[in-house]
C-alpha cells in the first residue's frame, strides 16, 4: 500500500537514538526518550497562499529532518511506526557532513 500526504504535511520514520552514551553507559528502552530526528518517507503537494498558488515545501524525500517532542500524529502503516506532520513542526534539515563538503 502506498501513502501520499494531503497539502503540506509530511510522512517521516523517527531515526533510532544511540543505545550508548558518551560515557559506554547502555541505556535501556525504558529509559529512553523518542528521537526527535527522522528521514522524510513522503511529501504532500504544497500548501495554497491566499491566492490560490500552490506553494512547494522546503523538505524532500530523503531529508534527515529535526521536529519537536510533541510533534506529529503517530501512526502505523504496514506494520511501521511513523509519524505525520506539518511542514511548519519541522525544526530544521540535518546535513550529512559530505553534503556540507560537496556545497564548499
């Protein structure tokens, strides 16, 4: 089954956090807290403006995102925990370090 997001929202699949800290401490599932980064699955078309023009969004897929805490509504698809957001609970796009190279 395939999923496309309505107007500006988006489909993303949370990146697992590290089970270790800096320290080599493992941290049990317990104790761990919902990562806040995930990688964009699906986007939507766009929002309109008040003019009726569609405007695209910022993220693609692929896009290594930061979003808060509260952010998005959980869902399951295929058996998969993902979340659905707006474009506008994104933070931020993350960049690999050989993008950052490849812009310089």
């Amino acid at each position: 089954m395939k999923f496309r997001p309505l107007h500006d929202r988006i489909v993303v699949r949370r990146v697992e956090a590290e089970e270790k800290t800096a320290g080599g401490i493992i941290i049990p599932d317990t104790a761990k807290e919902k990562p806040q980064e995930g990688e964009v699955l699906a986007v939507g078309p766009g929002a309109r403006d008040d003019s009726g023009q569609l405007q695209p969004l910022d993220v693609q897929v692929g896009d290594r995102i930061l979003f808060g805490k509260w952010s998005g509504t959980e869902i399951k698809l295929n058996g998969e925990d993902l979340l659905i957001m707006k474009e506008a609970d994104v933070m931020g796009i993350v960049e690999s370090d050989a993008a950052q190279a490849k812009a310089a």
